[in-house]
C-alpha cells in the first residue's frame, strides 16, 4: 500500500480496517482515507490520524501483532483461524485454523483453535496464541501448532506442567526479558498473573502463580499473591522489562521477578475520566494494552469507545497522566481525528517499532482491523 500524498510527511504510519471472507484465504484490500488534526493534552501534542480499509470478510477479530519482517498476523474469533498480512500491503494470506472453533494441534488447517481470544509475536517471528484454556505456539511460516500449556477445558486456575495446568480466562500474553511468558488469567474465580517457565516454545511450559490469585475481584496494591486483580485483560512488556496490566478500571505496573503491583492511574470504579493517577477512570474490560517506543502506554477504553494514553516516567503510584487521543463514546466504526472519530468496542491492540498502532473492534458484524497513528509535535 502507497500512503496518500502528503500523509507520510506527518504521520508514521496508516490505518488499516479488514474484513476477509471466510470462504477465502486472500483478501483485497481497497484504498486509505486520512484525516489529520491536532490533540493536545498537558504532556504532548500529538497529531492522530485515524483511517480505515474496508474489505469484506473478517468476523469478530481478536487477536493481533506485528510480526518479524513487516507482516501482521491476525487472530479471527469466527473463522477460528489466523490470517497474516503485509504491513502495509493489500493482500491477506490464510496461516492456520479451520472455522468451527475446536481444539487440536497441527499444521495449518489441521489445527483447530477453539475459542481465539489473542496473539503475541516473538523476536524470531513465531506466534504465541491465548485460547482461554491454552497457551499455543505456532511457527511462522511454518504454521505448526503445538500447545504449551493447558487443554481444551477451562476451569479452576491449577499450576502444572502441559496438559496438567488448568486456566480460568487466559486472554492476554507477552513474553519476557528471559523468554518465559507471563499471561493474564481473568477466570476461575481466580483473577491472577500466571507465569509460563519454558525452555522450548514447542515445547510443554511449567505454570505458576506469579501475581493475584484471590477470589475477590479487585485493584488491591501488593507483592505477588498479596495483590489483587480486576480482571486482568491486558499485558505488555516495558523496556526497562517490567509489566503494564490493563485491569479493567485501574492500569498496573508489575515488576518482574519481583512481583511488586502498583496502580498508576485509575479511580478502580469503572468510567470514563481523564487525569492523573486515581482521578482517571476507565471502562477497558476485555482489552490489551501496548507501549509506544516512547514508553507511552496505549489502552483501547472498550467500554467508553475511546482510546487512552497514559504516560509516566517513574510508574510510581498514581503516576500515570491520562489523557483521550481517540474515540466519543460513540460505538461506530468512523475514521476521523481525535474526538471525531468512533469505534466500536475496540479490543485488541499491537505497536511496531516505528509507532504504528493497529487495534481491532467487537462484534460479529464490526470485526474490523484499525489503526491509529501518533505524530509528536
């Protein structure tokens, strides 16, 4: 895909919207539409742009992430299947899945992904998948699944190896500093960061409770098992290698080993606010979170249809200044600038190296690919 003219001289990246067929493996995506104004708030300015390919196809899009090499992979919750894409490019490529949402590992349409909930990419191009019972590993190009931890059977969180690990709501993933992966498990009654020790991605992984754990839902500061958790929804991987946990109301920091939660922006009562610290409020159930190379944290406010910054520089309690770059309350999938722009019920969220955003939006009907780009100023 070639950007407008002009568009490349003030924004890093294009906004892309997809819906694929489920009776075909290659898409066609039309062309771009970009508007571009100014967002201030008391840290930045930033110019957003918010535009939209349409195409048909796609239902109920989940999970999604830039790969190694420029491509995206997509995780489609209808079709069962991920799909993978150039970045930019017009072309959508079938990878692995097959509609009917079961559970099986193979390769390409003899893996069968039961309830895709998200998709994290690692350093060597490969993919790690969340399926609400299991944490999967699929190779890129390759597209040989191979689960590493849990099964086809959610239930009451149990710690084990493989097979004998047991998750609640396993809906968020990332991967560490040392490779093991941290995962946010929102189910079970349970509400708890699991962390994956693994020495081989298609291999099996050993689960353990790293952080939360109680029965009691809730935005509780502490260490480890001390500290409680909303939900959590979303996780993402700092520089300096600690962790951002979208929970719901609240956005956490997690050091990593050492488990320590603090909570830097957020009133913990779900709603819409902007601020500092405790006197923000969010409504971002069932969303990821992501940072910009910045360290600017993003986090698609489901509930309020909007999308958030939040930004930091000690990620000390109540620290977190945020602001709305994008979004109105409105739950529409309309391209515009800041404000003037809608989604509807935007989810799932991926950041390049370059700051290009992309999201995913909820619903059967409205599982389109987004994306928005941020230009300082």
């Amino acid at each position: 895909m070639v950007a407008p003219a002009g568009l490349g001289a003030i924004a890093k990246a294009s906004i892309v919207a997809i819906r694929a067929s489920p009776t075909n493996t290659t898409l066609s995506i039309p062309s771009i539409i970009a508007v571009v104004a100014a967002v201030t708030n008391t840290v930045v300015t930033y110019l957003a742009v918010v535009t939209t390919y349409i195409s048909s196809g796609f239902f109920g899009t989940n999970g999604i992430q830039f790969l190694a090499g420029g491509r995206v992979a997509v995780f489609d919750y209808n079709l069962a299947s991920i799909y993978t894409f150039a970045y930019p490019g017009t072309t959508a490529v079938f990878l692995a899945g097959t509609p009917g949402q079961a559970y099986a590992d193979g390769t390409g349409s003899g893996a069968l992904f039961k309830i895709p909930l998200s998709i994290h990419a690692l350093p060597n191009g490969n993919l790690i998948t969340t399926e609400q019972a299991a944490i999967r590993h699929v190779t890129y190009p390759g597209a040989v699944v191979t689960t590493i931890a849990g099964s086809a059977t959610s239930g009451t969180q149990t710690n084990g190896t493989g097979a004998a690990a047991v998750f609640g709501y396993a809906n968020s993933v990332t991967r560490l500093p040392d490779g093991n992966l941290m995962v946010c498990d929102a189910g079970g009654s349970r509400h708890s960061l699991r962390l994956i020790t693994i020495s081989n991605y298609a291999g099996s992984g050993t689960v353990t409770l790293f952080a939360g754990g109680n029965v009691t839902a809730a935005s509780i500061d502490g260490t480890t098992t001390g500290a409680s958790f909303s939900g959590p929804w979303g996780i993402a991987t700092l520089p300096n290698g600690n962790l951002i946990v979208n929970d719901g109301p609240t956005i956490r920091y997690v050091t990593y080993p050492g488990g320590v939660v603090t909570t830097i922006a957020g009133s913990g009562t779900p709603g819409f606010a902007d601020g500092t610290g405790a006197a923000a409020s969010f409504n971002a159930e069932y969303a990821e979170c992501a940072v910009l190379p910045d360290g600017t944290i993003v986090v698609p406010d489901r509930a309020n249809q909007r999308i958030r910054l939040v930004r930091t520089s000690t990620y000390a309690l109540n620290s977190g200044v945020v602001t709305t770059i994008a979004g109105n309350n409105t739950a529409a999938n309309q391209d515009g600038t800041g404000t003037g722009a809608s989604f509807f019920y935007p989810s799932r969220i991926a950041v390049n190296s370059a700051g290009n955003v992309i999201l995913t939006t909820s619903g059967a009907n409205n599982g389109l690919i987004r994306q928005i780009s941020l230009t300082t100023t």
